[in-house]
C-alpha cells in the first residue's frame, strides 16, 4: 500500500547536529529535502570503484564468503585489483579473439618462415605475394606460370606468386601476412595461459563480495551524511540549524523518538504545490514482490493507488500464458525449490525472487494442466490429463455446439473426414477427426478448435485486465465508462463479422443474433466523444515527474538513512 508522507520543519541547536543526524541515519525514516536549484554531488571515486567491482563478482561463480578483517583501505585494494583485472581479461579476450581471426586466415598457407620467404625474395630477385579469390571464379581465370595454387578452404582458394614486381591479378585479393601460422599458434598458446591465470585470480576474489558490499554501505552512509548536512540552513547567526524532510505518516513516532532528549523541535508544515513529494510504498507477502515487479516498470504518485497485487498475480497468469507448458513449469519449480533449500540464508530481495520463481513455475504446471500442455507431448483426450483439462472440456463443448448446429464449420469438417457425416452426437464428432501423420496419431479438429479458444481466451483476459485498469480509477476518469463498453461491444460483436464462435455461444451465455446486436450498440455508446484530459491534470497526478529525484523515498539520492534497506544500508539507487 502507499502510505502519506508528512512535511517536517526541523530545528535545533547547532551543537546538536551530529547526534541528531547519527540518531536519523540509524533509524532510516527520515528524507530531507535539498534546498530548491541545488544539485546533487557526484558520487565519491571510492564508491564508484566498490560498487563497479562488486557488479563484476555478482557474475562470477559462488566461493566461501571472506572471513578475515580489514579496513576501507584494503577493501579499496581488492575493488581496484578486482578492475584491473577485469580490464586485463577483457582486453585478453578480445586479443584471443583477433588471434584466432588471424590463425585462420593465414592457415590455409600452413607453417613457413619469414626467414625464409625474405631469403627466397633476395635470392631469386622477386616478390612474393599471397592471394586468395571465391572457388566459384576459378575456372574463369587465366593463370599465368608465376601464379602457385596452395589449397582450398571453405569457398575460398589460396595462391602465391612469385614475380619480379607486385602484380595486381583479377578477381583476386591480396592478403598481407605480418606472422606466419606456427608463431601465431605459440602466441595464442601464451595469451590463453594469461587469461586462464587472469580468469582464476579474479574468481579468487569472490568471496570478498559481502565484505566490499559492508564497506560501501559505510562510504554511502558517509557521503549521504555529508550531502545531508549540506543542505542545512544556519538562521540565527549559526546558533541554530533547519532542514525540511519528508517522513511516512506511519512513522512519525520514530521521528519523534530520534529528537526525544534532545535541542531539537520539529513542526508539522503544509505541502505546497511546487514541492515533488515522494512515494512510499509498505507491503507485506505477495504484494512485498509485486511491488519488487512495480519497480521494475514505473513507481506511482502519492495520489495513485498501489498496483502491487494486481500486478504480481497478472504477471504470474501471463508468464503461465508465455510459456504455456506444465512440463517446462516442472523444471523451473525443481529449480526453484532447490534454490530455496540450498540457500536457506537468503534474506531481502533475494529470498523474495526465490518465492516468485517458485509461484511462476507454479502457475506454468497449473496453465499446463488447464490446457493438457507437457513438453509439447500430444496428450490423448482420453487420458487422465485430457479429463481434467479445461480445455479439453470446452473443446468438446463447442464439437457439441456445432455438431448440433450443422453449420459452416460441421459441414467443412465433414467434408475433410467423410465418416464424420455418420457421428451420433458431439464427442462421436470430435473423436472421429483423427489422422495419422508420419506414424504418428493426430487429432486435427481438436488441435484447431484448442488453437482458437486459447487465442480468444488472451484476448479476454488482455480486455479485463485493461477493463480492471480502468475501474481502479473511474472516479478520476469517467471516460474508462466508455472504453470499457467499446471493448465489450467489440469482443461481442466482431465474432459475427469474422464469422467465428465465442465461448459465450458454445457455453450457452448468450446466442449469436443477440450477441451481435447488444455489441454493436456498446460500440456505438462507447465510440461516442469523451471530454479530453489536460495536461495540467495528468502532471498533477503525477507530480514527482518533474523532480529530479525521482518518485520513492528509497530512490532519493539525498535520502539520509535506508528505508527500505535496513539499518545500515542506503538505498541510494545503485544497482549493487
């Protein structure tokens, strides 16, 4: 949920300021506000360095965590040795890279001496060229005796030639050769050893990873500490201090708790409409990792509602819808379920994104019941999945609703299966399209009829999910009223245009003619003019879009303590 946020005027005695800005870091409720034009300071060197060298041990394999101690400076040394060695492997592979690239250009010419080719050039009094030109125009060349054919590779032939000056020849290229193959070979043999013993210092580092991450949390809670008493204002011929800040509403007894003893006062302010007021979001089970999901994507204003829930469940249906197979499901889920048992000590986000692989992988088993989906296995109607598949069951309602019907679609299907014309009822219908292809037993009506409802059913859950949206916020927007009725109409009344059936036939809701009708008249009601929203309304829905903070309390770059990272932490909106 999103909770308020309040505007505090604080005010103290000067000699006050480092106990009261210890005690606000530590309890990490409190967002002060920077006087209004002022910009942010660049980020300290220090924590640059920690927090690049931190996202390349992210990406290395997990080793036994460093238990040893050491201070700033030596957690500067590993972060530091941790980039250049990183720079080194970088520039290794990428030399490995032009090696290989070089090896197999001049290999077709095999192992020589340039010793020797310079000696043949002194002696004979010639230069000696490479070549190379397509196969494919070989044997529309004319060579003269001068020209040697060396072999083929690929589509390519090789040459050299021997003439007293250089030679340009048709449709042929000259390649320079700066090492011959057996110099390259030993040179790519080093480059790879460097890289191996490059690769395996910097993996020795990885252990190291919570104890640099300790020691930027301390550097950003210096830094932040710094910025914040930057912000200060001295009335009074320095004898006092005042700051501005932003706290939750549900909050403001730590508030008071951090100034309690203290000559410190705080006061209650009135929001004014210049101010970018922040947003802070609290949630709790489910919706603790929607709201993880929310942030991925954008984060509301103050005057929104939390979207947290709504989107952790539809996004656990769409990636079931995605993926759309049980049996890839099963292997997420025993993935997931064993990340969560090997790693016990998870906490945060981290534990967090274990239980949403276990809920994703989840819905793909329960989409791949729903929808008799395995591994792409064709599962028979008559098996133990194909009677408790939803699917499976709304196929045989609409073989059942056009067997009855005799309509456009019985009668091609009749005409495709000659037998069909003798079925009792629906499921005599359905079972008799059976037909064998490559050895193997296929059911052709089924799979269309599935194909169809599985497309009209994400086109049903994309108009409610889009119809949900605007109810949320129909009170703010009453032309959502006209939307919803135009999607409805839509859905109603265009099966009759493309000539198709909807679930609301087959399952009896409603029959076709009245369908037809009732949504051409949605349409007509909701096509009709809506009045236009200012742009003066949406900014003031949004009114952190023009703050160059950004919308949440736990992005602000001068947010003095963590709130939402705990006691020590800042989330200062590195990515670490």
């Amino acid at each position: 949920m999103i909770i308020n946020v309040k505007k505090y005027l604080l005010i103290g005695a000067k000699e006050e300021i480092d106990q009261f800005f210890l005690r606000s870091q530590q309890q990490g409720i409190i967002e002060f506000i920077p006087p209004s034009g002022k910009r942010v300071i660049e980020l300290p060197p220090e924590v640059q360095t920690l927090s690049h060298a931190i996202k390349i041990l992210r990406k290395l394999p997990v080793k036994k965590l460093y238990e040893g101690e050491g201070d700033r400076d030596y957690a500067l040394e590993i972060a530091e040795r941790i980039l250049e060695l990183k720079s080194e492997v970088e520039r290794l592979a990428e030399e490995k890279r032009l090696v290989e690239a070089e090896i197999s250009r001049v290999a077709p010419f095999g192992d020589f001496s340039m010793d020797d080719i310079d000696f043949i050039e002194r002696e004979s009094g010639r230069e000696v060229q490479f070549f190379c030109m397509k196969t494919a125009k070989r044997h529309m060349t004319n060579f003269t005796d001068e020209v040697i054919y060396v072999g083929t590779d690929y589509d390519l032939d090789y040459f050299i030639a021997l003439n007293r000056t250089p030679k340009v020849y048709p449709d042929m290229i000259e390649m320079r050769i700066d090492r011959p193959l057996g110099e390259l070979q030993t040179h790519l043999s080093f480059v790879k050893e460097s890289l191996h013993q490059m690769e395996a210092e910097l993996k020795g580092f990885a252990g190291y990873i919570d104890f640099l991450h300790n020691v930027l949390i301390d550097h950003l809670n210096d830094y932040h500490l710094h910025i914040a008493k930057k912000d200060l204002l001295f009335p009074l011929d320095n004898i006092l201090f005042a700051v501005e800040a932003w706290v939750p509403e549900n909050k403001t007894h730590i508030l008071f708790a951090v100034i309690d003893g203290m000559a410190v006062h705080c006061e209650p302010i009135a929001i004014e409409e210049s101010d970018k007021v922040p947003t802070y979001m609290q949630n709790k089970g489910p919706q603790r990792i929607g709201e993880d999901l929310v942030r991925i994507y954008d984060i509301p204003a103050t005057t929104d509602k939390d979207p947290s829930g709504w989107v952790f469940w539809f996004f656990a249906l769409f990636f079931a819808m995605i993926v759309a197979d049980g049996g890839y499901g099963l292997l997420y889920l025993g993935i997931a379920v064993y990340l969560k048992f090997k790693y016990r000590s998870l906490k945060g986000q981290a534990k967090r994104f274990v239980t949403l692989a276990i809920i994703l992988s989840t819905a793909c088993v329960l989409w791949g019941v729903v929808t008799a989906s395995f591994f792409g296995i064709q599962i028979q109607p008559k098996s133990w999945i194909g009677k408790i598949s939803v699917i499976e069951h709304l196929v045989q309602k609409k073989a059942d609703y056009h067997f009855e019907a005799k309509d456009d679609v019985e009668k091609e299907w009749v005409a495709k299966f000659p037998h069909l014309s003798t079925a009792q009822n629906g499921e005599e219908f359905l079972d008799g399209a059976v037909a064998q292809v490559k050895g193997r037993t296929v059911y052709p009506m089924m799979d269309a009829f599935t194909n169809t409802i599985l497309l009209e059913f994400s086109l049903v859950i994309g108009m409610l999910h889009l119809t949900f949206s605007f109810l949320r916020y129909l009170f703010r927007n009453w032309a959502g009223i006209g939307w919803i009725a135009f999607m409805v109409g839509g859905y109603l009344y265009f099966p009759h245009t493309l000539k198709a059936t909807s679930f609301l036939h087959f399952l009896g809701i409603i029959d076709s003619p009245t369908s037809t009708a009732l949504g051409l008249q949605l349409i007509y009601i909701g096509g009709g003019d809506s009045p236009p929203v200012s742009l003066s309304a949406k900014a003031a829905r949004r009114p952190w879009r023009n703050s160059q903070y950004g919308p949440s309390l736990c992005r602000r770059p001068l947010l003095l303590a963590p709130l939402c990272a705990g006691p020590r932490g800042i989330d200062h909106g590195l990515d670490i």
